[in-house]
C-alpha cells in the first residue's frame, strides 16, 4: 500500500525570497569590492578613500558588510 505525504523535500521546498535577496547583496558587494581593487591611488584620492583602507575593504570577505 501506497501513503502520500504532504511535506516537502529540502529539494523541492521553495526559496526564501530573504536568500535570494541575500545572494543578491553578496554577489554586488563582491563585484563592487573587485571594482575598488582595480582602482589606482590617484583615482581613489578622486573619491576621498585612502589607498590603504580600499585595500583592506576590496578584500574583505564578500559577505562582510
């Protein structure tokens, strides 16, 4: 004999929209770090950051905020 269940698998349970968001954040913040890190000192003066403190915020982990 058969039984059905109701529950989901963690498979095919949906996404919390709050994960995806999350994500989101994490893969902007990555490529903005990245951004940052390319910069050279006379265009990070250009935006009033010092070079040391650009480099110590480019990497940073990316879920770091």
């Amino acid at each position: 004999m058969f039984s059905l269940s109701l529950r989901r698998s963690p498979a095919t349970a949906p996404r919390s929209p709050l994960s995806a968001r999350r994500v989101a954040k994490w893969i902007e913040t990555r490529r903005t770090r990245a951004a940052l890190a390319r910069l050279d000192a006379h265009m990070l003066r250009d935006i009033g950051l010092n070079p040391v403190l650009a480099e110590r915020e480019a990497h940073r982990p990316f879920w770091q905020e």
